[in-house]
C-alpha cells in the first residue's frame, strides 16, 4: 500500500525536477544568445551587450527562485532530512 508520506516524497522530487529543468532551459538561451552575440550561432540570440546583460540578472533571479522552491519543496515532501 503507497503511504500519504511516499505520494508527497515522489511529487516534490518531480517538482523539484521541473524547477531544474526550468533553470536548465534559461541558461541555454542565456548561451545561445552569447552565441549568437559573438556571431557563432545563427538564430535567435540578443541582438546587444545589454540585452545579454538584462538576460543574465533575469536569469539569475530565476535561479534563485527556482532553487529557493526546489529546497521548500524538498522540506515539504521530506526529501531532505533535517
């Protein structure tokens, strides 16, 4: 019989693995668009230095939102023991 305690276990740690995915993706279009800056990709990209700059900060405050989420998710599913 699945217990209340494994169903929370298994939605945090899927949760959490969205979060990652969801950092994984914005930093692939952080370096493609450093790519494409630099002339070394062909499509989408930032089109200057300050947009690169912009997309940075951005991507860095989704970093730590979504890492802040991973570490309450994982508290709340019992993932990660205290």
């Amino acid at each position: 019989m699945v217990t209340i305690k494994e169903i929370k276990s298994t939605i945090a740690v899927s949760i959490a693995a969205a979060f990652g995915f969801i950092i994984a993706l914005i930093w692939k279009d952080i370096i493609i668009g450093a790519m494409k800056l630099a002339d070394l990709w062909q499509e989408g990209g930032f089109e200057n230095t300050t947009a690169l700059i912009i997309g940075v900060v951005v991507a860095i405050i989704i970093t730590v939102v979504s890492v802040l989420g991973i570490i309450f998710i994982s508290k709340w599913g019992g993932v990660v023991q205290k």
